[in-house]
C-alpha cells in the first residue's frame, strides 16, 4: 500500500502543476487538487487564502508558496502538503492521514479534531493547538500557546519549546511532550514517568519530523489525564 | 362530638411556591449533592401553540374541498448556494438524535419511517450509523462542537450538513452521555474509553463568532463541491440576531429550537430556565429573514413541543417553512407506552413521566446501549408507528390550511391565527381572540 503509493508519487513527480490563485479562483484550484489522484502541485499567490486544499483525499504533493488563511489543508485525507509561509486558524483540522507541514507559524487551533497522519510546524503554534485531538500527531518545533490539547482524546503533541496555560486541560488519552517550560497545566493533566515505549514514540515522531540525534527525547517530560474527572463525582466539583 | 374538631387543624394545604415537585427537588438535593440531571424537554407550562387558533373561512374567505382539492405539503431546502437543495414531500423532518443518546435500532427506525413518508431525518453527536444511512433516504450530517466521530467520508454521504451552535433545551450548554450508556460500540466510534461520562463541548473548537462561521461554511462547502445544503441550527435565544448573523454566514437553512425541545441528558435547571419558547422565538426570526429579503430564500425550520398537525400548521403560519420533531418521534415509536408500566413502576415512574433517558435503562429499547433492550424495539414496526404518526400530523395540518382556503400548507399566514392569552398575542404577533389588539405593537408596525 505505501509503496503503492509512493510509486503514484514518483510516477506523477514529473508533472509538476502549477495553480495560480491571482488567476484561478479557490474553487477551481480546490477542485484540481480535488480531482486528481496523484501527482505534484504547486500553488502560487495563496495571499490567505481560505480553505486552500482541504478535503482532499488522494496521496497528491502539494507545495503552497506564500501564507494561507483558515483551514488550509482541512479534514485532510492521504495527501501530503507543504505550506511555505504562515497558517491561518484550524490548519490541518480534523485531518484524517497524509501530512501537514508549515514552515512557518500556526495560528489557532492548528490540528483541531485530527483523526490520524502527521502535522509538523517549524514556528510556533498559537493558542488550542490540538483541541479535541482524535489520534493525529502534531510536531511543533517553537513554542505553543495556551489552551493545548484540551479535551484531547487521543493522539500525541510533541513540543520542542514552551507550552502556555492550562495545557491538556480536560484531557483524555492524548499524550503530550514538551521540551520546554509549561505556564501552567489545565484540570486533570499531570506530568507522568518517560517509560521505555514513549520514548520509543517520541523518538519515531522527532525522526518522522525530520529532527535529528541533536534533540534527546530524555530532554522531554510527558504529560496526560490523571483520569479523574472521568466519571462524576462529587468531592471533584471544584474541578468541573 | 361537636363536629368542630377537625377545625382545630387547618387541613393540609400545599404551598404554591413550594408545591410538592419543589420539595421533592430539595429532598434530592440534600441527598445527592448534584444537580438532577435528565432527558425530554421543559415540562413546565409555557406559553405555546395551544394559545392559538384558527380562525376558519367565513364569507370573505372560502374553504378548500377536504379530500378534492389539492394542498401542497413539499418543501425544498437549501435554495440559497447548494447545487443540490433537497426536497421534503411533508413539512416535518427529523430532529438529530445522537447514536449514544439513542440505541441503533431506535435510529433505524427513524431513518425507516422519515422515508416512508418522503421526510429527512438527522444524526446527532457521535457520526453517522450504517443503519441509519441505509434506512434513511434523506439524512442531515450534523456538524456539532464535540466532533465525535465526525469524518469527511461521512459528510460526503449525507444529503445536507447542519452546523449545529445550540439546542433549545439548553442553549449555551454542551452535551453529555453518561458512563452507563457508552458501550464500546459507541466509545470506539468517539475515540474514547468505554464507560466514561462523555462530556461534549459547548464551543466549536475551531471557530468563535459570526466571521468565523463564514468561513468555516467556506470551508465544508469546499470539501462537498457546493453541492449539499448547509443548515445552522441554534437554540431560541436571540433568534431575530442569530437568525440575521447565519444569513450572514452563508447558511441555507436555519434550524430554531425552542426551550421545549428535547434533550437526552441535560440538567433540570438548565431545560426548565433557559431560552426562548418556541412560540415566542419564530416572529423575530422570520423579520429578519424578511428585512434581508431572504424569507422562503433562506428555509426556516422550527422545533421544540410539535406535537400535532395543529402545532405544525401554527409554526407553519407564523412564517416557517417546515418543522422538525424529536420527542413526539420519540414517543411514535414507543416511548413512555403503558405497554411498559410494569418496567416504569420499577423505576420509580409511571408511562407519560419516564424521563430518565440518561440513564441507559429504558423498557421501550430507544434510549439505550443495553443490548437485551434494545433488542425490544423491531426497527421495521416502529419505523411504521413513526410513518403512521408523520401522516397524521401532514393529515391535520391541511386539513387546517384547506379550511383556511390554502392551496400549499406554506401559504398559512398570521393572518389567519388569533390568541387565546395576552401573552401569546405577544409573543406571536396576532391579535387576543375577538380583538384587533396585539400588544406591544402600535398601529404603524
Ligand atoms: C434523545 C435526544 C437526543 C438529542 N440529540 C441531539 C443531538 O445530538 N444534536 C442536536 O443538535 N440536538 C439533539 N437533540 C435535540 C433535537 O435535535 C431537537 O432539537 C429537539 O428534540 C426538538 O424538540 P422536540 O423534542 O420537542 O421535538 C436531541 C433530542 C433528544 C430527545
């Protein structure tokens, strides 16, 4: 399957397409990625464009030049995008497989709802990086800001700078690593040991990221739910 | 004996501030330490569509021929951007009910008995069921804060997308399934353990306000080529606001829920005291659509409390273009039957009170995750309850517009209605019975 795939990748890698937003509209640039099942595409003048690539569904290699508006790369499925600027709000949310790397910086809710595959993010991330996370893993290489990973269900954050307030407030099985200083942790996170499998993880995830050796994961501490907001109980109610 | 004795005590009078439920509520709330927490709508009086009627034709206007002359029922939502409006053959749909809060074969049989009768029905918080998708000819996605088990291969197999902001039971408020009810079927579709309390956000976790909420739209009208109609569904607060701002947004169809609509699991206090009724909350919605120039553009679907053909032709006539229903479906396909008193005494209730929807035990098999429950209810025999009961309702409501002289239900008018109490005049905007008196109007509105 994946070799499958990456020979669509090849084959199609000298079809370099280029999609020109000052003359095309979103919809026509949307609907060609939409359309096509595999291939290269590079996409000029994005000028903040809203909902750039999203929805795709087929192992397409989109390259972005410039910075994008909200949701670029939304719900994002099998294809592999490349942002070479900045992130609106919501970038890659709810995406299902495939990758999302930004370059530059991510505003808010990067990655929100994400069911599976790969957000990297070369800057920093703004606040609610990864709410409600659903199994995606997100890399940021900076710092992010507060609010991450609330309500987060599943999935891992990787931080290799500092996390904002209330980090994992209210979460459930995602599992969060950083580097860096922590403002402060929300309701129900807590730092947790480093046993042999996360390091395992978080090795594979600096590696799937392009992070080289120079990054020790022991230089992280993991964070989770301490599980006891699961079920209601009275004497928690100053947590609620 | 005198006979004065039994003067020397008044005899027991129950307090109108502290009548008996009140007490109890006290009771219970000493005893637990938490909020009461549980299922249906409002139940305390309110203002509602039993304060209107119909006036009737007279010698200025005639009736329509009862079973010979035609009156249309159909309804086509989404004509604003969808390429592909849908169309309804009855002016009822389907609220969404979640799959968790309802047990599968429950949201079958609503998928079955909507199609019988031309009607779409709705999932609710956790994604779409197979069995409900192969039952349902016309089913809305909804599009709601929690994101349980939403995913874009979903969305693109439904016929319409509703954005849901709040629920008339409880606007401003998310949602919650309680432990008891999440089975693994359902934990595994929400990415979740099995056995929490599942607490779903009030927020989208991806967009605050109007601005936001056009793009957002933006954004799923990409990912579906345009083709599918957007709904917005809000809870009656501001309607004549809210209504204005997701015409704004770019929404299709507005779905307004009004504080007697339905709930799985909600706190008491929050269903009883929040929001607008239902009967108050369609006038400003429909004068914003009308100073837009968007009513009949934008569709208007209202619920919470319809019960009959009679609440569907009052809804209709205050300017909706269609209804939606969820604890009168509810009910159709066997809840709260007395078939199950036996059960209900065991619970502490009795047929017509069971309430307790949240907490995964109903006799009837609808709101549950037990497997031997759910097994009680036949998806096909209760499909055929609710295609039955959706008939009578479209029977009533033209049986009303005909002797109103109306061709199409939609041609129904305030006109048409008056009100039995100041308040509903009001809150409507006809006249009290017998008067040309709608308070709170002078005569230049
Ligand atoms: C069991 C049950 C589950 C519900 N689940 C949802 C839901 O998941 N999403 C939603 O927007 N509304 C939900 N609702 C509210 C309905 O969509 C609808 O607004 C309401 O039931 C209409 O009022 P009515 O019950 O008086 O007809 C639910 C209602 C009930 C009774």
């Amino acid at each position: 399957m994946a070799a499958a795939r990456e020979g669509a990748r090849a084959a199609h890698d000298a079809r370099n397409t280029d999609l020109d937003l000052a003359s095309l509209s979103l919809r026509q640039a949307n609907e060609t990625l939409q359309k096509a099942e595999a291939g290269s595409f590079v996409v000029a003048n994005p000028r903040g464009a809203h909902a750039l690539a999203a929805g795709l569904t087929n192992p397409l290699d989109v390259t972005i030049n410039g910075h994008v508006g909200y949701y670029c790369g939304g719900m994002n499925q099998k294809a592999h995008i490349t942002i070479n600027g900045n992130a609106g709000t919501g970038v890659a949310e709810n995406m299902m497989s495939g990758r999302v790397h930004v370059k530059g910086d991510a505003s808010q809710s990067a990655g929100a709802t994400g069911c599976g595959g790969l957000l990297i993010i070369d800057g920093n991330a703004s606040a609610r990086l990864g709410i409600s996370l659903r199994g995606l893993d997100i890399v940021v290489k900076g710092s992010i800001g507060h609010m991450a990973a609330f309500m987060a269900q599943a999935g891992t954050i990787v931080v290799l700078g500092d996390a904002g307030d209330a980090l994992g407030d209210s979460i459930y099985e995602a599992r969060l690593f950083v580097r860096g200083k922590v403002k402060s942790l929300g309701t129900d996170c807590i730092a947790k040991d480093m046993r042999e499998e996360h390091r395992t993880l978080l090795r594979s995830l600096l590696d799937a990221a392009g992070i080289g050796p120079e990054i020790d994961v022991a230089e992280f501490t993991r964070y989770g739910s301490a599980r006891k907001l699961y079920n209601f109980h009275i004497d928690n109610l100053g947590s609620y | 004996m005198t006979g004065d004795e039994r003067w020397i005590h008044t005899p027991p009078r129950e307090s109108a501030t502290f009548d008996r439920a009140t007490i109890a509520e006290i009771h219970r709330a000493a005893a637990t330490g938490i909020y009461d927490i549980r299922g249906f709508g409002a139940k305390r009086k309110l203002p509602h569509f039993d304060d209107l009627l119909f006036l009737g034709a007279s010698i200025s206007r005639y009736p329509l021929e009862g079973y010979r002359e035609k009156c249309g029922t159909n309804v086509v939502l989404g004509t604003r951007f969808a390429k592909k409006p849908i169309e309804i053959k009855i002016p009822i749909t389907i609220a969404g009910m979640s799959f968790g809060s309802l047990s599968a074969p429950a949201k079958e049989a609503l998928g079955r008995g909507a199609s019988a009768v031309g009607t779409s029905t709705t999932t609710g918080d956790g994604g779409m069921t197979e069995e409900e998708r192969a039952a349902s000819s016309l089913l809305v996605y909804q599009y709601l804060p929690s994101r349980y088990g939403m995913e874009p291969d979903q969305i693109r197999r439904a016929d319409a997308i509703e954005i849901v902001i709040g629920q008339g039971a409880k606007p401003g408020g998310g949602g919650m399934l309680l432990g008891q009810k999440i089975s693994e079927r359902v934990a595994a579709m929400r990415t979740l353990p099995a056995g929490i309390d599942q607490r779903s956000a009030c927020r989208h976790p991806d967009w605050t306000g109007p601005d936001d909420l056009e793009i957002k739209i933006l954004e799923l009208r990409e990912i579906t080529g345009w083709e599918k109609p957007i709904y917005v569904k809000v809870g009656a607060a501001r309607p004549y606001y809210d209504t204005a701002l997701a015409v704004k947004s770019g929404a299709d169809v507005i779905v307004l829920d009004g504080m007697q609509g339905g709930t799985a699991a909600t706190q008491d206090v929050f269903i009883e005291h929040c929001g607008l009724p239902t009967l108050a909350a369609i006038r400003p919605a429909v004068k914003a659509l009308t100073e837009l120039d968007m009513h009949r553009k934008v569709q208007l679907i209202v619920s919470g409390g319809i019960r009959s053909g009679a609440d569907v032709a009052k809804a209709l006539a205050l300017g909706a273009d269609a209804v939606s229903i969820g604890t009168a479906a509810l009910i159709a396909l066997g809840d709260n039957h007395p078939r199950w008193e036996e059960e209900y005494r065991k619970l502490g209730t009795t047929a017509g009170c069971y309430d307790d929807w949240h907490e995964g035990r109903d006799p009837a098999g609808i709101t549950t995750q037990d497997p031997e429950l759910t097994k009680r209810l036949d998806p096909v025999a209760a499909g055929k309850r609710l295609a039955n009961y959706l008939s009578v309702l479209t029977l009533e409501c033209q049986t009303i517009a005909r002797a109103n002289g109306k061709s199409h239900v939609h041609n129904l008018e305030p006109e048409d209605l008056v009100a039995l109490t100041v308040e509903a005049a009001a809150m409507a905007g006809v006249p009290l019975a017998g008067t040309n008196w709608i308070p709170g109007r002078g005569p230049q509105d």
